[in-house]
C-alpha cells in the first residue's frame, strides 16, 4: 500500500513550488498525498520564518500533532514528522531540542535528499540537515514539475545579498543564486505541456535575475529569460514576483510594454514612504526614485497594476515618517497591497535598535494604513465595473455553477455558468468577460463572446514622448 504524505504549507510563494516539489520528490518513494494530517505516514510542516507569528505557529502545530501522532500510534501506525523551509534553517539544532517530537529538520535548499533523510530517521536518527547551497537542488530536482494546474509556479532564483536590516530571508536561504535559463525552459516546457497556461516566476529578488545561458558563457536577465518564455507555444500570461525596486531596469520595464504575454500587473514592495526609514532599512532607494519608477511603468503600460508591502513601526519610525508613507500610498493608488506590523527578528540588525516602537502604536498605525490601502483597491476594483477583461478560468468557483479565474490585473473574477458541467467546462481557458460587480476582492461578471481590451480607466494613455523608456 502507498504511504501517505501531508504538507502543511506557511509562507510565501517560494514555498508553495517547494512543498509541490518535496510531494514529487517523495512520490518516487512510493509517498501519495492525503488532506488528513491523521492518516499520514510522514507529516512535514514547510515553514516561514519572516515574523514572529509566522514562527510560533509552527509550535503550536507541532503540539497538535504530538497528540495526532501518539493516536495513530494507539492504532498501531507509526507518524514520522518532518520540519522544512525557514524556520528549520533558522533553528536547526535547537529545533530537535525545543519539540522532540520532530523527527527530520530539514532547511530550504536541502529538500531533494528527503527520502534519504527519511530513512535515516527511521533507523532512529534525529537527522538535521540545514546546508544552504541551492545549486545541487536544483540540478537533481530537474525539469519535472508537478502536473496538472493552469496556472503554476516556477522557482528562477533564491537567496538574497540585500539584507535589508529588518529580514530574515538572506539568513534562511543563504546567497543570491539564479538557475540556468536552460533548465528554467525546460521546466517551462513541461508545465505547459502539462496544461499550464500561466506561469508566475518565482525568487526573492526575482529581477536580480542573472542565470547561465543556454549557450556559451554569457548570463540572461529577467528580460531576456521572459522574452524567450514568451515563445512557448501556449504559454499565454507570464507573471513574476517578489521584485526590489533597486533591479528594476530599464529593459524590464520596456518589456511590460513590448511583450503580451507579460501581465499587466508588477508586486513591487516599497516598504515605507520615508527617505530616512528607507535609508534605515537599508532598502537602497528614495521614494523620489520608486515614483519614477512607478512613472516609467505606467509610460510603458498605461494600465499596469501596481502592488506593494509595507512595513509600519520600523525602530525609529515618528508619526511623520508614517504620515509619509501614506502620503506615498495616496500618490501611488495600489490596485493592491500587504501590509505588517514591524516584527523584530532575532540576528537581523533592527532588532538590536534601542528605539523599538510600542506594539499599541503599531498597531494603530497598521490600521490607519490598512483603511486607506483597502480604499484604494476598492476604487481599483471599482473602475473595473462596466469593462471588458479577459479571464484565465482556474477552478470551479465556490457556489454551483460558478466558474473562478484571474483577470489580467490578478483580481479574482466569479462567472455563474448556469450549471457545473458548463463551469467545469471553462476551467483552462481564457474568455472575455464583461464586469458587472465589485468587492474589496472580487469581481463578478458575465461571459461575452469576441475580446476587447480598453484600458483601465484609472491610466490615461502615456504622452507619446513618455512612450519610449529611458534608462
Ligand atoms: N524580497 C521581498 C520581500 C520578501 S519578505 C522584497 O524585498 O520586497 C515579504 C514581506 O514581508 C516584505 O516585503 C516585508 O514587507 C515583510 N517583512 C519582512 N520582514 C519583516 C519583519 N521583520 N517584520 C514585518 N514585516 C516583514
Ligand atoms: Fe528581505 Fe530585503 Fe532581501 Fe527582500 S530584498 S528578501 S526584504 S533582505
Ligand atoms: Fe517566509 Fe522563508 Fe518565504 S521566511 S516569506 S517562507 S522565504
């Protein structure tokens, strides 16, 4: 009989692709997915380390499968547990100590020798494995992405050399590094045989992007890997994220104008909209220089949607720093955002700041940001009403005879088909749909037949002397 594998999956996008990838790494172990915790022979929990909430639920999951784990044992089933992803890099050892519970602690980069692990675990080993060198996962994970989605991820690059004085990132999946633009095609290639249609480009600094060449010796940027993705017969949106403001080059934005297939939308962080908290952060840019850019993205592609994360109660950050950043956010007008609370992480610089900044008043200020963030989506959305967008249909949606896809600019869209079959029938195909409704995160709409994509009214055209990008 299979055994059965169950992943609980925190954190970013990166680990979504990393947890498919350990499914498919075990499933040549004989490992099948179940959805229940309780009937698993091997549990891991891949985890984010990126505040300290994020962290703590990790401990708190892992005392609710002590008990899970001591009933299957009552049952006369053994339950091995694994720990994954950032927290486990950042504790390694001390993690084994904390919940003994844990069987394997494994870090980012260390996934593709899981069934190894595995088995040392069960010849009674507390095995620990936190190296972070990426490039041998990727060369023995290789080109064959878990099947089946239409729309899918795929890691280019990981690891950070920013370290931004608040983050925990560089320290959990160690140094930049980029994959082979080769092996990324290749990938590519497979996904969309295996029905993808849209394929989000995944990496902390995403636009950092500087992997092998196919041939020779010379190294690809984003731009170039983008453009020759967009060759790929059927391979109809190519979205990319997490962005730095620092790499975002004049030919990167050129492309949002010269290449279809690239989606009209771009999750660029800013932070914070005070140079001196900026500076603070170590973020490397002024706000006068992330609105440039945000102009020369909308000169390039008038209706580019634009999103962002901030920080709020960054050491130091005075109600007028605060004020600033709202000021930013009014400028801006975000289609959408995420926004936290500053959390201080242990071993990164701002933690070790004398001026900490009161957890009330965080608090207050996330709230205020929040209201005026979730205002500006809400006329985003709104604009939307009365247009035509084209749908990336995904899934069945969640009442019947609902289908549920993405427009262009990432929003949620909901269709009433009439009946499941015709819903279902939908599900891999991209339609012209015209907006009726908006909400704080939805929109709802009926399908039309033909296409037709007038701009988003909030972006006028571009001036036509703003219409060629200058570095
Ligand atoms: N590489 C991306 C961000 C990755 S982390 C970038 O440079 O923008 C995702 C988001 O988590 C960050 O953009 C930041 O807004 C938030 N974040 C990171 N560290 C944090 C901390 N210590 N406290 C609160 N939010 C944090
Ligand atoms: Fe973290 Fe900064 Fe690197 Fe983003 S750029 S992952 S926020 S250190
Ligand atoms: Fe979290 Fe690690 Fe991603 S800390 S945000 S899972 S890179």
């Amino acid at each position: 009989m299979a055994k059965k594998l169950f992943i609980q999956t925190y954190g970013c996008q990166m680990n979504v692709y990393d947890s498919a990838r350990m499914a498919d790494v075990l499933a040549a172990d004989g490992y099948e997915p179940t959805a229940a915790a309780a009937d698993a022979d091997l549990v891991i929990l891949n985890t984010c380390h990126i505040r300290e909430k994020a962290a703590e639920k990790v401990y708190s999951t892992l005392g609710r499968l002590r008990r899970l784990r001591r009933e299957a044992r009552g049952r006369g089933r053994d339950m091995m547990i694994g720990v994954g992803g950032c927290v486990a890099q950042a504790e390694g050892e001390e993690m084994v100590r904390r919940a003994p519970v844990v069987d394997i602690v494994f870090g980012p980069q260390t996934y593709h020798r899981l069934p190894d692990m595995v088995v040392r675990a069960r010849g009674g080993e507390r095995v620990v494995e936190t190296d972070l060198a990426t490039r041998p996962k990727f060369d023995a994970l290789g080109a064959t992405p878990p099947a089946g989605a239409v729309t899918a991820f795929l890691s280019v690059q990981e690891g950070c050399d920013k370290f931004c004085t608040f983050c925990v990132v560089p320290y959990t999946r160690g140094t930049e590094y980029s994959r082979p633009a080769a092996q990324v095609l290749a990938e590519a290639r497979a996904l969309v045989r295996r029905g993808a249609r849209e394929i989000t480009l995944l990496g902390q600094n995403v636009n950092a992007y500087h992997g092998a060449a196919p041939e020779g010796d010379g190294v690809w940027s984003l731009t170039r890997l983008i453009g020759a993705l967009a060759g790929i017969e059927g391979l109809d949106r190519v979205r990319y994220t997490t962005s730095h403001p620092r790499d975002m080059d004049a030919g990167l934005i050129a492309a949002h104008r010269d290449v279809p297939q690239l989606a009209p939308y771009l999750h660029l962080p800013v932070q914070s909209g005070s140079d001196r908290i900026l500076a603070a952060m170590n973020r490397n840019y002024s706000t006068a220089e992330y609105l440039r850019i945000v102009d020369r993205l909308r000169a390039a592609r008038p209706d580019i949607a634009l999103s962002s994360d901030f920080i709020v109660g960054f050491p130091g950050e005075t109600e007028e720093d605060f004020e600033a950043t709202l000021a930013l956010v009014r400028a801006v007008d975000f289609a959408a955002a995420y926004s936290f609370a500053y959390s201080a992480r242990p071993g990164t610089p701002a933690a070790e700041a004398s001026d900490q900044i009161p957890d009330a008043v965080k608090s207050a200020r996330l709230q205020r940001l929040q209201d005026v963030l979730a205002a500006s989506t809400r006329a985003f959305n709104a604009a939307c009403v009365g247009r035509r967008l084209d749908v990336l249909f995904d899934k069945p949606g969640r009442h019947p005879g609902q289908a549920g896809g993405r427009s262009p600019y990432l929003q949620a869209v909901h269709v009433d088909c009439g009946d499941d079959a015709a819903a279902r029938a939908l599900v891999g195909s991209i339609r012209p749909v015209a907006i009726t409704a908006a909400s704080a995160n939805s929109l709802t709409g009926t399908l039309v037949s033909g296409s037709a994509h007038p701009p988003h009214p909030r972006s006028a055209p571009a001036p036509e002397s703003a219409r060629s990008v200058p570095a």
